[in-house]
C-alpha cells in the first residue's frame, strides 16, 4: 500500500487519477453510498427542493478515480436514481412526459460530465507516460553521446522542477 508521504513525494496527491488504484473497489462503493443518500435526501426533501447539482459528485468521482466504464455506470445510476426519487416524491407535471424528458436532459448531463472527466483522466495518464518516455529517450541520448570519443553533446533539460518517477 502506497502512504500519502510517498505519494506527495512521488509527485502526486489525491487527485491525482492513480492515487486510489489499489482501492478502486471502494472508491466506487463510497461513490454509491454518496448517491444513495444523496436521493434519499432529494427523495424526503420534496421536489421543490432540488438536489440536481449534487448528483455531480459521485459521477465525477467514479469517472476520475474509476475510469470511463465506472463513470458512465455511475452516470446511468444517477439518472435513474434522479428519476426514482422525482417520481416518488408526486412532483406534479402539467404532462405526463415531461418527467421523462427531464430524466433524459439530466442523464445527458451525467454521461456528459463523465466522459468528459474520464477523457481527461486519460489524457493525464497519457502524458505522464509519454513524459517518462521522453525522458528514457533523453536518458539513452545522453548515453549514447557520452560513449562516442571526441563528441560533446549539450542535451538540454526538458522540463525544470519534480520528474516522473
């Protein structure tokens, strides 16, 4: 198990979309329990109420830390849990459909947000490898340059502060 020390020594934190690999399980559980109380809280709140915004949370916390799959499935689970608690709560509609289409816009607004997050979330990863990559490529330049007799070769720094580990 990886502490918070080595961590923040490493260069990362909590935010980092690794930080909680080896608890990924739960990570997604305590996301679950998040949107459960948070429609249970919508659902004993009332309709006038609205807990839409807060819905956010979970969906983006399983798509950062979980991926695209658990991100889209906590979207899912957001919607219908929005729909279950709207709907229990009789809010009044001057049709009938219009319950479903407010289900849909919010569900479209979940999966929008977890892809979103999640693709960030690869494009973080993806540059962190590209950058060790970089840097082993820069690594055997050097290497290469210091074995030949009579060359000097001045590799310049790629980037100043902390490296990948």
């Amino acid at each position: 198990m990886i502490s918070p020390v080595v961590i923040i020594m490493q260069g990362w934190s909590y935010k980092h979309p690794l930080a909680l690999e080896q608890h990924k399980t739960a990570a997604m559980l305590i996301s679950g329990a998040f949107l459960f109380l948070l429609c249970w809280l919508d659902y004993i709140t009332g309709y006038e109420f609205g807990f839409f915004i807060f819905y956010f949370i979970p969906v983006a916390f399983a798509a950062w830390y979980g991926g695209r799959k658990k991100g889209i499935s906590m979207a899912l689970m957001c919607g219908i849990c929005w729909y279950i608690s709207d709907r229990l709560s009789h809010h009044p509609y001057s049709r009938a459909y219009f319950i479903y289409w407010e289900t849909f816009m919010r569900l479209v607004s979940f999966l929008t947000t977890s892809l979103t997050l999640s693709r960030i979330r690869d494009m973080v990863l993806n540059e962190e490898r590209l950058a060790k990559e970089l840097l082993a490529a820069r690594e055997e330049l050097k290497q290469f340059y210091n074995q030949r007799p009579g060359v000097k070769a001045d590799i310049p720094s790629l980037r100043s502060g902390v490296e990948p580990g």
